[in-house]
C-alpha cells in the first residue's frame, strides 16, 4: 500500500522532538507460521478469527479478527521482524471545531486507573527500549502506537497504553491544563488579569500561525464543507474556549469505545498473549455499542466547481510581500475504499506532478511564474474523499488567472496525448524498487499506510497485495484509453473542484488578537464572584499539583537483567581501488544495492563554500553533456531510487573542535542496474553541464522560497544550532551552511547576484569536488549480486584520473579556530507568537571518560528538571538537554511563551542538582541509563550497519566501549560532572529565536546581540 503523510493536514506527534535515527532490522527468511492455533472460523479469546492471507511481496502472514462481544478489529501481521509494533485507533469524528479529539489524545495522557501519573509515555520513555512511542491525531482517527524489540517491554508497554485509552482518569485538573483554562497573569494576586492559558490551546495558536499548515487546514475545510472535514480536528484557538469539561468525558465515552477501536499488531512476538490480555483485561467488560455516530459519509459531488480566498499572516522571512502569495487548485477524487482507483491516482500524480517530465512541472513551474509547488501539492489519500491537488506559492496576484489557465491546458494536453511510455516506465520502476527496498519502521510505515484505509473500513488485506495492484496497473496505463476514460472523469468531466487562493494581511494578527481579546471579555464578563474564586483557587491547586514529586512506581519498568545488548560488530571489508578508499558490506539487501560516497570540500574557498548546499540541491537537476535534464531525470528514475547529494559536516569524535565537512550523496537500484546507476555518477562527475541559465534562475528561485518552510516547526534546532555558532568555528560553518544565517546569505545571493556569477561559482565547485581522488565509498550489498566488486572496481577505475593526485582521501578533519570566550547570547528577532530557546556549554568529545557521565546527566535532567518546569508549569511544549560528538551540552526549550524565566532555568542546573541529588537514586539513574540505550540499541537497517564508522569514524569498537561507560555510570558522577562543567561560572552561549516575549535577556556579564532572522 502506498500513501504519503503529507504536511499539509495536522499530524501531531508528542515528545519526541528531538530528530530519530532510522532505524530498521528486516529479516526475510520466511518462516513456519507462528499462530498455528489460528484458523478461520476459530475462536480465540473472545476474538473470532475471520481473514488469513499470506502477503508473499513482504514474507508475512495477515490475521484478521473481530471481537464477538463489542466488534473490535484486530490486524495483525505475522513476520520475522525483532521490531514489533503494536496500536489502538480510533475513529474520531467531530462536528465542531473546539479540538476535543486533539485535547483527548492530551489528556489520556494525564493519568490512569492503573497508572495515575501524568504523562505516562514519557515516563515510559525512561523505563522501556521503545523504539517509538507516540500518540497521532489524523482528521478523523487518533491512534496510539508504539514498537519495541523487547517482549518484556512490549507488555509492559502495551498495559500502560491500553489503560491510558480505555480507563483515563480524565480530571478537571487534566483538562484544563492540556486544553484550556483561564488563569491570573500573576498566579498569586486575584487582582492580576485574567488569561487563556493551555497547552493545546498554545500548540493550536502556533499551528495556525504556520502559514502553510493554516493553508492546508482551510483547504480541507473548503472542499470538503459537510460533516466532519468541514471542522478542525486539532481546534481552532477561537473555539477551544467552547470546549467543556463534561463533553470531553462524554466524546472519550463514545469515541474511545471497543466497538469504535481497531488494534494493530506487527512483528515476531506470539499474537495470543495479545488477545488473552486485551480481552480479559478491557473488552469482556464492555457491550458492544453501535458506532454509527463516528461513521464519515462520502460527500456529496458539487455541481460546480467553486472559488475561496482566504488571507495569512505576513511571512517576515519569505520573499517580497506582494510576491507572497498562494494558488491551490484541487478535485475530489475516489472514495479511499476503492484501493485501486486510489493506487492509480497516485502513479498518476506522479507522471502529473513529480520531476521535469511531468506535465505540470513542465508547463507551470518552468515558467518560473512562483516559488515552486506548495505542500499542498499531490494526491492525498488520507481522507475518506480523497483528493489531488496543484499548487504554487510564492506568485504574485495578477498571474493567479494565467495559473489557472494553463492547468486547464495543461490537463487537456494530458488528455488528448496521454503520458510518453518511457516516463510510464520509470514510475512503475521506482514503485517496484520501493517495495524491495527494506525502509526502516517496516511495521510503523504498514500501520500508518492503512490505518486511513481501515478507518473507513477499506480492504486492508487486499492494499497490502501490492504485486497484484502493480501487475493490474502495468496493463491498464500502457493503454491510452484507459488513461484518457481517468482523465476525464477525474479533471475534464469533474466539477467538484475548489480553486482557492490565499493572501497574506498585515493585519493579520491583529485580527486574530482582537478576536481573541473580545473572546476573553466576554468569558470574562460573564463571569460571577464565586466562578472568580473557583479561578483563582484552581490556578493555585493545578499549580500545586504540576510541581508535586509524582509515585512513578506504579508503572512498569525494565530491568537491568532484561536489557541484552543485542548488536554485534557489522562484517566490514576496506580496500582501497585506485585513490578511493572502500568500504564494502554484504548485507540482507532484498536484491537491492545501495552506494553512499563522501566528497570533501576542503579546498573551496568562503564564496563557493556558502553556496554548497545550493549546488547539492541542483546536482541532479541538472543538463549534463551527454543528456538534457529531461531524458536525464528519466535515465536516472529508470534505474534508480533517484540520487541524493546532501552537506555533510561531522565533527571529530575524539577532539573538540575538529571536524569534516562535505558532501555525502547516495543512491540505492535493483541488483542488475548497478553498473547502470554507477554510470550515472560518473556522468555527474565527468561531465556536468550547467550552462543552462534559465533553469539555473528558476532552480535559484525555487530553492529559496523552500528555505523558509519549516523555520518554525524546527526552531528549537536552529536556535541550538545558532547557539553553537557562538562558540565553535565549526558550527560558524554549520550555521551558515544549515542554519537560519544559510537563509540569509541565500537571500543575498538572489537579490545582488547575476545568473552568470552564480553558474561561474556553481563551475568552480563542480571541478573542485567531483573528483575520483577526492571520494571514499561505501556499498551494501546482498550475497546473490555476483558481479559487484568488479562493477565497483570499474567505476573507481574510471573515475580517477592517472596524473590527478594520487593520495588516497581518508576522512580529511579541519582544525578549527579558537573563539573569543565571552559568554554570548544572539537574539534572532522573528515575528512568531512563540520563542526557542537554547544555552550550549562545551565539554568533552565522545571518547573522553566523562562523556559517558554528561550523556546520562543530560537525559536525567531533561526527565526530572528540565521536562516538569518549562513543560509542565512554564508552558512551553517541551524542553530538554542534549550532548553532541564533541561535547557541546545542549539545552533547548520548544515554543516557549516565557524565554527569560527558561534561561534562568538552564542557568540554575548545578543549584538544582546540589539540592535534588537525593533524586538521583539507583532508579532514576537506570532510567536515566535505559533511555540511552534504547537510542544505542536501536535497530539498524540492513543499507545502514557500519554507516557510523564510514561517516563519522565510529567504530563499533568505540560504541561498545561507549555502552559499556554508559552502564557502570554511578549516582556521584552526575554531580560531579555537573559541578566541573555546567555552573554558571563555565563558558557558555545563549539564543532566543522568536519575539523574546520583549524581554531583557542579558544576564550578568553576557554580551547580547540582536539580529532579525531572514528579511523579506
Ligand atoms: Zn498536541
């Protein structure tokens, strides 16, 4: 099945903030089934058994039960895969806009029968090897999943989620803090105004300050106007306040009933022990209760098609305002259940829309009329009525009507001429490939592919057959009427179809703050002595109760005994062919071969080095001497996954401030096309050609506009990345290279530099760097590709040259250079409702004893400090600490409403510890100890074992000693530690990203700048 989790529609996803390391641990033996009790027509606990199917394209096997008592679903996927998966979903269907589904996955959360401490996940973070661990609000379904390699764990796990969805406490405490409340500014003083605080009310308030998620949501509400796509699931700031305690409880009632949940399960552990649980434990003690009320009808096709407009905020970073901006035009599709129809429209989507054969990409965006396509653009197949979108951002308003003109034409050319067979070809290729290719989070990516289609209850067993769904595809676009009968009903004949635009207001949020002021006066007003007083007193007690030490003990937890390392050294071969040093690994590759190659970068000088990432971003984009970029774009989909050139900046694990920076690029193909995927790198690097200026400006163009997305749901990381810059040379370089100073240079560039001066730097990097002398390689590979290593050795052989340099390149590590020691700080002044925060201090490197110690000290802080005040009674949605290779001791806070009273938080660590060392006590440390190990054992993907050591000179050697450091860490190291590297009296930096709450930051002796981030 395939489906993409686009970023238009709201996806929320709690706690793990920081960026996950794939991960993945695929075993393809096929192996006897496990549930030989299971058969058809069977009883089995309670669950009775009615669908069991091999799924040959992915070696499993599919279970499918229904409960007798209260008609649960149950899936589950029997395959030899260590990383077992397990979730509870719910349809979730709201008919307003208050937020309840968004608010109820928040404060189940709160607190158990079982479990009555808050926030169990991520205290279970702490007490599990989770592989992952979330809650996500789609549209219409809210579902918890989780995955681990450990059965222990995986129970232990799979307990406190169940208590968590069907008992929650659900408090009058619970809800206010999670959805909204009024509160006194000053907690103490009755006299103080009164405020709307909470948390999903603040994440909502940041949600639609995001321009392009605001733009997705008022999409979906205006094409789909009826029942619940009509309203926003998340909640609409204005409506939250509408919100009550009691309708809260009564939507948990019905909604988070068995007879409206589907559960999931993926993986090697024994399915029964599942059922037994779930039934005795939860189901046997429900009815079964009719969840006709969650039901989504399929929406009734407009009659003509319609227009809307809306307006956003000004983006202060994006380009020139009257350029800023957006088009959508959408149609209404195919039911979701009608899986093959929704397969073909997304093969069709992509010979519409995706590379520069496509029709649209051809005929809009190389008009270089706009920025590019919006991320509303493609097919979603999320909702019940599926859709497909085109879309521009960044134009201007007088070529809206030429926009729409030319997808008029554009559609038409479709269907009088059909799509050329070799673009056909090379789509059908790369759906092929990515079925064999053994993406990490297999049994994640299954659950999160149907778990739409099941909601609506679609044929999930049938969607996984995707050969059979591909072979009938094959036929069907290969015959130029079957293409043209789709093209027709779906565009040409269709009138279900919104063209909406959206411009940007100065006024915006003072619109928004108006409403919200005149809201708050009204709640207010109405408001009677004694509600004033229940106010008030609630603001204390809540305030008490955040700040109360909880009786973790309840939860389940591991023990030391049940961790089992379970990695071993990964069987690596090094050679070196010519002057490219090798590193080759024959790997379970499901006949699929995958090259990664590190080019360094050392001799570019500052003006072409700032523009790397650019020329990374065209590097397969682009004519080459032998192809123009149409024919090439379709050679390279043909036989490969597509090539990837990305800035690789790495620093040394051994010594501060020493690092390497470069360009990693990769490719994966199916085992016969390797010699031609290696053909295709030697045609970038032998014969680049960028002599076409026309494509270079719009390249330019739609790079930039690109920059900006997603400034804001990753603040937190540019703000510790902006942070660093202030005291290494390294993170000077990383920051103009990926941090928001990359913006601003880029944004310089388009303003002030000729087309022919940017493709004369573009030149010069290009012979600088795509050299064969200059390249070391890595290949995964499976036993079954014979002929690999003379491939390999050919293509070094070809691409060095006999009189270039005949040194071998090695991982090559710069010096940087020293740093004034001031205590810095650098405001990057932005005009969003929220801030990031974030404090770095340097310490030691990696391989140093003390590192293992601040590694453990930074977890327990971010669990037992840093989480409980600026989360939990700051307000903030979340914050923590973090250690890099070379020691820099991160802190971050994540859309924070209070940066000053955050950094004295950061400020105050080695006080508080002094004081709290009582808490460091044998469990706390083990918890403190598990969370690294569940990053350290994650699993690795096949194409991914011993990658650590080709990119960043890890050994295993190294991160074994490194788990062994971590795991005999003692109580007093933590304090030790802390008091030698963190007091206030050590070198630090500090950044605020956001309006700073228009406080004072400088503190002390520190020396502050202000800057605006991006300009338009
Ligand atoms: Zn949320």
């Amino acid at each position: 099945m395939y489906s993409r989790l686009r970023n238009g529609f709201r996806q929320t996803v709690k706690h793990r903030l920081a960026s996950q390391r794939s991960y993945s641990n695929e075993v393809l033996r096929k192996k006897e089934n496990l549930s030989k009790n299971l058969q058809v027509g069977k009883t089995i606990h309670g669950f009775l058994c009615t669908e069991i199917e091999s799924i040959q394209e992915y070696n499993m096997t599919a279970y499918f039960l229904t409960h007798e008592r209260t008609k649960t679903e149950y899936l589950h996927l029997e395959r030899d895969d260590s990383n077992n998966v397990f979730s509870v979903g719910f349809r979730t269907t709201p008919l307003d806009s208050m937020g309840t589904p968004h608010i109820l996955e928040h404060t189940v959360l709160c607190g158990s029968e079982k479990y009555p401490v808050r926030d169990p996940f991520f205290k279970m973070l702490n007490r599990s090897l989770a592989t992952f661990m979330n809650a996500l609000t789609g549209p219409d379904y809210t579902f918890y999943p989780f995955s681990s390699q450990n059965e222990i764990d995986y129970r232990n796990l799979q307990k406190v989620y169940l208590d968590a969805v069907f008992r929650p406490n659900l408090t009058r405490l619970d809800f206010l803090q999670e959805g909204w409340r009024l509160e006194h500014s000053n907690l103490e003083d009755k006299n103080s105004d009164l405020i709307f605080k909470g948390v999903v009310y603040n994440e909502m308030k940041g949600a639609f300050s995001e321009t392009s998620s605001l733009f997705g949501q008022k999409f979906i509400n205006t094409i789909l106007p009826k029942g619940t796509y009509g309203y926003v699931s998340g909640g609409d700031p204005l409506c939250i306040p509408q919100l009550t305690h009691e309708h809260l409880k009564n939507f948990h009632a019905t909604y988070y009933h068995p007879s409206n949940s589907r559960m999931y399960s993926y993986g090697s552990f024994p399915l029964e022990a599942n059922l037994k649980f779930i039934n005795e434990a939860y189901l046997s003690k429900y009815e079964y209760l009719d969840p006709k009320n969650t039901v989504v009808a399929s929406q009734e096709r407009w009659k003509e098609p319609r227009r809307a407009e809306m307006n956003c905020r000004v983006d202060q970073y994006g380009g020139p305002v009257e350029k800023q901006n957006q088009i959508a035009i959408g149609y209404v599709m195919s039911d979701i259940t009608n899986i093959y129809e929704t397969f073909t429209m997304l093969a069709l989507a992509e010979l519409m829309i995706i590379g520069p054969n496509s029709a649209f990409y051809k005929s809009l965006i190389e008009k270089n009329i706009s920025g590019g396509y919006n991320s509303l653009t493609g097919y979603e197949n999320q909702i019940r009525d599926t859709m497909f979108v085109v879309g521009l951002r960044d134009v201007e308003t007088s070529k809206f009507e030429t926009i729409e003109k030319i997808a008029n034409q554009t559609l038409e050319e479709i269907y009088e001429k059909g799509f050329e067979k070799a673009h056909i070809e090379s789509v059908l290729h790369g759906f092929e490939l990515s079925i064999k290719h053994q993406s990490p989070k297999f049994g994640l990516n299954l659950l999160f592919n149907l778990m739409p289609l099941w909601n609506h209850n679609g044929p999930i067993l049938n969607a996984l057959k995707v050969n059979k769904l591909l072979g009938r595809l094959k036929e069907n676009l290969m015959t130029p009427n079957y293409v043209k009968n789709i093209i027709e009903k779906y565009f040409i004949q269709n009138n279900h179809k919104l063209v909406m635009t959206m411009l940007p207001d100065p006024k915006f949020d003072d619109v928004f703050n108006e409403a919200e002021s005149k809201l708050l006066k009204s709640k207010v007003s109405s408001l009677s002595a004694n509600d004033k007083e229940a106010i008030y007193k609630e603001g204390l007690e809540l305030s008490k109760v955040q700040k109360e030490v909880q009786n973790l003990d309840v939860l389940p937890c591991l023990k030391m005994e049940e961790i089992v390392a379970n990695k071993t050294a990964p069987s690596l071969k090094h050679s070196v062919s010519e002057t490219i040093p090798l590193q080759l690994c024959e790997a379970n590759t499901n006949g699929v071969t995958y090259f990664k190659g590190i080019l360094g970068t050392d001799s570019l000088g500052d003006s072409e080095r700032k523009m790397l990432p650019f020329f990374n971003y065209i590097l397969d984009k682009f004519d080459t001497k032998s192809y123009n970029y149409r024919d090439f774009d379709k050679h390279v989909s043909k036989c490969t996954s597509g090539l990837s050139a990305i800035t690789h900046i790495t620093e040394h694990v051994g010594q501060s401030g020493q690092y390497e920076q470069g360009i990693l690029i990769n490719s994966h193909c199916l085992d016969h096309n390797l010699p031609k995927m290696l053909d295709i790198w030697q045609e970038i690097f032998k014969k680049p050609n960028f002599s076409n200026s026309e494509r270079m400006a719009m390249l330019l163009n739609n790079y930039c506009s690109s920059l900006t997305n997603g400034i804001v749901s990753s603040g937190h990381t540019y703000a510790v990345q902006a942070a660093r810059s202030l005291i290494s040379s390294v993170d000077e370089c990383k920051e103009n290279l990926l941090g928001i100073q990359h913006v601003t240079i880029m944004q310089e560039v388009q303003k002030t530099q000729k087309t022919e001066d940017i493709q004369s730097v573009i030149e010069s990097i290009s012979e600088n760097v795509l050299k064969g002398n200059n390249l070391r390689a890595a290949f995964h590979y499976c036993n079954t590709n014979n002929d690999v290593h003379e491939y390999i050795d050919k293509f070094c052989k070809d691409l060095c040259n006999a009189n270039d340099n005949q040194e071998v390149n090695r991982i090559n590590w710069t010096d940087s250079k020293s740093m004034n020691k001031d205590n810095r700080g650098i405001h990057i002044a932005m005009n969003i409702p929220v801030n990031f925060c974030a404090k770095v201090i340097p310490t030691v490197a990696y391989t140093h004893p003390d590192y293992a110690k601040l590694r453990v000290l930074s977890v327990f802080l971010s669990s037992k400090y840093l989480h409980p005040i600026v989360r939990e009674q700051n307000g903030a949605y979340g914050g923590r600490a973090m250690l890099s290779f070379d020691g820099i001791f991160s802190y971050y806070s994540y859309r924070d409403p209070n940066s000053k009273v955050t950094l004295d938080v950061f400020d105050e660590t080695a006080n508080w510890l002094t004081k709290n060392a009582n808490l460091i006590d044998e469990q706390n440390l083990f918890e403190s100890k598990l969370t690294i190990m569940q990053q350290m054992d994650q699993p690795i993907a096949e194409y991914m074992k011993g990658v650590d050591l080709f990119l960043y000179g890890l050994s295993y050697d190294l991160w074994k000693t490194q788990r062994e450091r971590v795991l005999a860490v003692k109580s007093e190291d933590l304090v030790e530690v802390c008091l030698k590297y963190l007091t206030n009296d050590k070198w630090a930096a500090k950044c605020v990203i956001g309006d700073g709450g228009a406080q004072d930051l400088k503190k002390g002796d520190e020396v502050w700048q202000k800057v605006s981030g991006p300009q338009q």
